[in-house]
C-alpha cells in the first residue's frame, strides 16, 4: 500500500473581527485510506492577541495514511470558535482545504465562513452572541450544499504542511 505522512501545523488566523479565538480541526479522508499512526481531529489553544489581529495557534498536525487508491485524498476541516466575556464559545467561522497532492512542504490560506441568518437572528447575534451554526457540517465539506446558503467572509487560517510520499510510483501512482 501506499502511504503519506502529513507533517505540519495551524499556524493561526487573521482578519477575524472578534479575538479569543480558537480553532477545531479535522483531517477526513475516503474509505481507501486506513490512519496508521496520529490524531485526526483536535482544538488549538485560546489566543487573544495584544497587538493586531493575527492570533497564533501553532498547532501541531502529524498523521501517518496508507492508501489503496487516489479516491477520497485528505481533506482538513476548521471550524473557528470564538470565546466571550461571559465564557460562552460561538461560533465564528468554517474553512476547509484540501491537501495537495506532490511532496514537499505547502503553505495554505483556507479562508473562512459563516451562514448568515435571518435578520432576526443577526440582530440577536449582535446584541446577545451565538449566531446560526449548520445541522451538519459534514453536509458542507464537499462544497456541493453550499452554494445554497447566504454566506459571509470571516478571516483566514494558515496552515504549513509537510507531505512525504512513499511507495506511490510503485503502484503505478506518478506526481
């Protein structure tokens, strides 16, 4: 079998409107990949920034996959919380990427969203906090169900990930 090991971090996000933020990750992959070794899901640390608006996680990602086939490659999925005066975590934001598919070290900009609500709702998220979050995220991950929602931008996160490949040329799998 082939295998890929993922090596890397959630460097932090930007451009978020509130600070306190934290980050919940991830790391989905099709029914052809079997986890061999590390963590596919897990928080950062709370961080509020004293100066500007990049909050820094620096969270470590390490995964080792083995593979039978390309179908249902990597994906990593964040949902960015957001923590109040009164201790209440809201919702903030979703972003997810893809893993690129060639060795090698990569830097990504997984910009962020959240589903607006009715003018009702945005109301009472401006004045209360919380705000609309989806039944089910896993419906949005392949980007197919989204479209039909009313969107915003929220801020960006940046990720540096580092990909080794091995035994893929020998099943007939070139990058």
């Amino acid at each position: 079998m082939a295998e890929l090991h993922l090596i890397g971090q959630i460097i932090g996000g930007t451009e978020f409107s509130e600070k306190s933020i934290c980050c919940r990750w991830q790391l989905s992959s099709g029914e052809n990949w079997r986890v061999l070794e590390g963590a596919t899901e897990g928080q950062t640390q709370l961080d509020t920034p004293q100066i500007g608006s990049v909050s820094s996680w620096n969270h470590p990602l390490d995964v080792h996959w083995a593979t039978r086939g390309l179908q249902g490659w990597p994906q990593i999925h964040l949902q960015i919380y957001h923590l109040d005066d009164y201790s209440r975590t809201n919702l903030i934001g979703y972003a997810s990427a893809s893993i690129p598919t060639r060795p090698g070290i990569h830097y990504i900009d997984a910009p962020a969203w959240r589903p607006l609500g009715t003018f009702t709702e945005e109301l009472m998220r401006h004045f209360i906090g919380g705000g609309v979050e989806l039944a089910d995220a896993e419906r949005i991950q392949n980007g197919a169900d989204r479209s039909r929602l009313r969107t915003e931008a929220t801020g960006r996160v940046y990720l540096e990930i580092g990909l080794v490949f091995r035994d893929f040329k020998k099943f007939g799998i070139e990058y």
